[in-house]
C-alpha cells in the first residue's frame, strides 16, 4: 500500500524523520505512536503531499484515495445528514448526471455504476456512522452552523469515515469525542476494510482497532506487529537490553582509560595505552531513548475528613429556568474513585460543576464537608491560561508568599522543567499547557480532584504518569474522560447521566462497552459476556476490595517502617549501651526485631495484594 524508502524530512530547518524505511502492507491498521513534537502529524503532510522529502522515495499506489479529517470542521447551513451524503463525491456527481442525461445508453452506465457503489443505501449508511459519533436522527436534520466547533469536527470525521478512501488517516480522533463516541471508533476502525494509519495516544484505542504500531522516535520510524500491548512489551526489553549494553560499555569504558590512565607514560606500557585509546575513541556510544524518562506528577497529598465529604439529596440542577438533571441523591467519600459515565449532552458535565460549588441546585441540596477542598480541571481552562506569562508567573500569583525555588519545585513535581517554566504560556505545547493547569487545580492539596477530560494533551507516558500519580493519591477523584484505559485504572465506581438524572451503575466498564456496540441493556451485555466467555471479569466492586486491601497493606506497611525508624534512632543513642540501661536496650532490641518481623509480613501481604489487583486489572483488560 504506502512504502518509505530511505526517507528524510525536515520542518523550518528541524530534522524530523532521517533515513527510514518502512512499509505497510494494504489492508493495515496501523497506530502511530511517539512523544509530542516528534513528526507524527508531519509525516501525514507528507503523505498528503503537502511537504517534500529532503531525500528517499514515497511510494503509494496509483489512485488510492486517501482521507482525512479536514482541520476545517464544516459551518454552513446544509444538514449533517447532507454535509456525510456530500462526502462520497462519485455518488454525488453521478446523482448529478442522471438528472440531467437524456441518452438512455448512458443513463444505463449511471443506474449500474450507482448501484455498484451501493448508492441507495448510502443515507442509511451515512445516518449510521453519525448516530454512533453523537448524532440522533432529530439532530441530524439540523444544520452544521447551529453546533460547536468540537461538534462539526465530528461530521467532519463521519464524512471522511463514509467516503471510505483506501488510505485512512486520523489525527488524535478521540481528541474531540466522548467515552461513547471512541468506543464506536474502536469497533469502526477494527472492521474497516482498507488501510488506516490513526495518530492516537488512546492506549484502549490503540490496543482495540490496530495491528500494527508505527514508532516515531529519535528521528526513526519502526514497525512493529501487534497491538500497542505487544509494542509496549517488545519496546520495553529492548530498552531493557539496551540499558544493559549502556552499562556494560561503561564499564568497558572505565576500564580502558583505567589502564590509558596508569601506563600511558611508562615506556614499556605506551604502546598499549595508545591502543586502548583507540579503541576508546572507536568506541560508538549507545545512547538511550529520549523517552526513557517518565514525566511525572505529583498531587500533594490533604487531611482526612470524615465521609461523607459531598451529600447529594434530591438536587436538580441546569442552567436559569433550564434544568439538565432531576432529583440526583449521590454521595462522595474520601476514598471514592468515580467515573461518570453519558453521552454528551446528558449532563455530566453539569453535575460535575454542581460538585465543584460553580453551580448551585435549584431545588433540593448540595452538602460539603465544613473543610473541604475541592480541585476543578476541564479542559477550557487550559484555553484560559494566560498566554504571554509564564508558568512562574502562574503560580505566583496564586502562592506570592513562596520562594522561587519552591515555586521550581512545584512545577518540577508535574514535569515542567526549569526552561519550560520561564517560557510564555503560547509557546508551551498542548500537555504542558494541561500540566499547568492540573498544577493550578491541586495547589490547595484538595480533597476531592474533579477531571473533565484530563488527558486530551498528554501523550501515553504522560497518561500512565497521570495514572501513577492518581493511585497514589489520597483524596476522591471525579473522572470525566473518553480514555478507557485511565478509566479502568483509576475508578472503582460508576456513575451514568441517563434521560435527566444520574445514577450509579450497577455493571462494569466493559459491560457498558458492549451494551453501547450492541444497542441493548446492559443486564442483556452482562449476560451475553457471561455465556460466551469460562474468562475470569472482575466487577467494580471486586476491583474497589482489590484496592481497599492494596491500601490498607501499603498504609501497614508505611507506619511499621516510622516505627523502625523511632527504634532505630532509639538504638543509635550511645546512652541505652551504658551499664545502668541494659534492660532498656534488651527492651528495645526485641521491640525491633518484632517491628522487622510484622514488616517482613506486611511487604509480603502488600505485594500479594497488588499482584492479586494487577491479575484482575490485566483480565478486565483482555476481555
């Protein structure tokens, strides 16, 4: 299908692809992968033929139609319905002709050809694909200009995902869609029936609808098969195995100028110290990914409050005389990790705001803890940062009290580094831009960190950083977000925004994945999944004991290790090792030898407990 031979590109002087060749055979699905900035969606420009290769050959064979979406989402007042139809520009030219032809010979060759490209159904099709991005049938009747501009670019995509050209290419899809609208993604993409190449860092997606995965890194595109899973494991033992040549030519290294160090003066040594230090400067230095770092975040850690820390009662909420949401009763603990799940339009967003204090209930209540703080991220917020400050400036004006230094190292614990802290906020890139802001929503270490779509920015490592930091983290969190994979780490449970309310739900994630495909209940989805499969599920509620019992043994094990230290201190003091306090120091050598054995327990405890929550996480995973 699309070959790279040998190929070299370069953006306003900056080299981003040197001397790779790659091929991908027609009929792929291929996700390409690498940090922020490397070239990903440069390297659709080239395909698009937009910009020129410095050296090598593309090769893509003669009249393939290739697609994507346009970066323009459509405005007009033409209907969505419309706005798909037009996509398919045969059928429309062909629709065109045969209002006009009169020879019946032609008029023949239109009917056939139409009906080869299986023109009549078109509008059923069309209507399909913008029901699973969103759109009901009531919406798409309505015109283009009355959406916003997140809404027209999924048209956009519908369009392009009806036309069916034989090269796909999708740019961080799921950027503007919701957890139900990736979901229909992934099922479209796995059946479609040509070669796609998506720019995702939605590991869920990547993981669903590819079987391939093109690697950007270091200026060198790999192929490797397999789903982004298999990718991950391969990628890490070569790295492993690549750390481990690193260390051993250190070592070789350090060996070499030990030896040219001593003898390169000695007469009868000279010689040799002067072929050692060829073979030093022979020596090719083995240089590791630019990847190999993971950037962090830290979220600083609050009190305990007594639950529950939020009480819903019979609260309706919206916006004036609107109301989006009816007699909502839900309630938040400390330890809580929630999901809320719905289509767009459903309110969750609503309700999330209604938690936050920035809308109040028209009727019923709202309770908070007296203490309670609450940290708020959504996405606009990284639009309102403010462009020609830097990120210094940020959180100065939130914390004026503090030093410089520790301003830095506020900014260091979410991966922004000393020169991206003094940089403007315009020239940051998107995820360092959301790493401000999810800075500036946890300043206050709040109690309850409310995320509406966090990872919109963040590239793979960033996500599993985010996910790291969430785990450790001590307070509730409320999770808006279209990123499965972070869903089905982090919650434990489950809200739906269904028809005016919320409720919890009973069922799992994958449940409601399968009840969204399948068009059915979830208690039918539950059911189906249980017949078809002897594999073990775990349910949210297994999963929330799994991390009960995680923390719990992790908390064990943090206080028995303040004990040893207070012992140890204890032991160290040269007073106990006087005559007159021998029975003390045979009091406190027991007393450590009895902390060492409940904490020799208590590791071996938390280890099997993480093992037991990593076993059902990787299941629920591979379902």
């Amino acid at each position: 299908m699309i070959s790279f031979e040998n190929i070299s590109f370069s953006i306003a002087g900056r080299t981003l692809v040197k001397n790779s060749t790659v091929s991908i055979p027609n009929g792929h699905k291929v996700g390409l992968v690498g940090r922020n900035g490397t070239g990903k969606t440069s390297l659709f420009r080239l395909i698009y033929g937009e910009i020129t290769l410095d050296n090598g050959n593309l090769k893509l064979n003669k009249n393939v139609r290739v697609g994507g979406v346009s970066q323009e989402a459509p405005s007009s007042s033409i209907t969505l319905i419309d706005t798909v139809l037009a996509a398919d520009q045969e059928r429309t030219d062909l629709l065109e002709k045969a209002q006009i032809e009169k020879d019946p010979l032609k008029i023949s060759e239109i009917q056939t050809r139409l009906t080869d490209i299986d023109a009549w159904s078109a509008e059923a099709r069309a209507s399909t694909i913008l029901n699973g991005l969103g759109f009901d049938k009531h919406k798409q009747k309505l015109a283009c200009s009355e959406f916003s501009g997140g809404w027209r670019m999924r048209v956009a995509l519908a369009a392009v995902l009806f036309s069916k050209p034989e090269l796909l290419l999708l740019d961080e899809p799921s950027n503007y869609l919701d957890l139900e609208g990736t979901i229909w993604l992934q099922s479209y993409i796995s059946q479609y029936p040509s070669t796609v190449i998506i720019i995702s860092h939605d590991r869920a997606l990547l993981n669903s609808s590819v079987n391939s995965i093109l690697h950007l890194e270091d200026k060198e595109l790999q192929l490797y098969t397999g789903n982004y899973e298999t990718f991950a494991k391969t990628r890490a033992a070569r790295l492993a195995h690549k750390e481990a040549e690193v260390k051993k030519q250190n070592l070789r290294r350090q060996h070499l100028q030990s030896y040219v160090d001593r003898f390169r003066y000695k007469a009868d040594k000279a010689k040799q110290a002067q072929s050692r230090l060829k073979m030093l400067s022979k020596m090719e230095p083995i240089s590791l990914s630019s990847e190999a770092t993971l950037r962090k975040f830290e979220f600083p850690q609050p009190e305990e409050l007594s639950p529950p820390i939020v009480n819903i009662q019979s609260a309706s909420v919206g916006y004036g005389v609107k109301t989006v949401l009816n007699d909502i009763s839900l309630r938040i603990d400390q330890d809580d990790r929630i999901a809320i799940l719905g289509q767009n339009g459903e309110g969750k967003s609503t309700l999330s705001k209604l938690i936050a204090h920035k809308l109040k209930p028209q009727i019923g209540k709202i309770i908070h803890s007296n203490k309670l703080r609450i940290g708020y991220f959504a996405q606009h917020q990284v639009d309102e940062l403010i462009l020609n400050e830097t990120p210094i400036d940020h959180v100065r004006r939130e914390r004026p009290s503090e030093t410089q230094g520790q301003i830095r190292a506020r900014l260091d614990g979410f991966g922004l580094s000393v020169e991206q802290a003094d940089t403007q906020v315009k020239s940051l890139s998107g995820g360092q831009k959301a790493r401000l802001s999810l800075l500036l929503a946890s300043l206050d270490a709040p109690h309850l960190l409310i995320l509406d779509e966090p990872t919109n920015h963040l590239d793979i490592e960033s996500r599993e950083a985010l996910v790291e930091a969430l785990t450790k983290y001590s307070g509730a969190v409320i999770i808006v977000s279209h990123d499965i994979h972070l869903l089905s780490l982090v919650v434990d449970r489950l809200w739906l925004a269904k028809n005016g309310s919320v409720n919890a739900y009973e069922y799992d994630l994958e449940t409601y994945r399968k009840s969204l495909l399948s068009g059915g209940s979830a208690k039918k989805s539950e059911q189906a999944r249980s017949n078809k499969t002897i594999k073990q599920f775990y349910t949210q509620d297994q999963l929330a004991g799994f991390r009960s019992v995680v923390k719990k043994s992790e908390e064990r094990v943090e206080k028995l290790l303040t004990m040893e230290e207070k012992i140890s201190i204890k032991l160290a003091d040269p007073e106990i090792y006087s005559d007159n306090q021998k029975e003390e120091l045979i009091r406190w050598n027991a007393k450590y030898a009895e902390v060492r054995k409940a904490l020799r327990k208590a590791e071996e405890i938390w280890e099997k407990s993480q093992k037991t929550l990593d076993k059902a996480l990787t299941a629920n995973l591979s379902e």
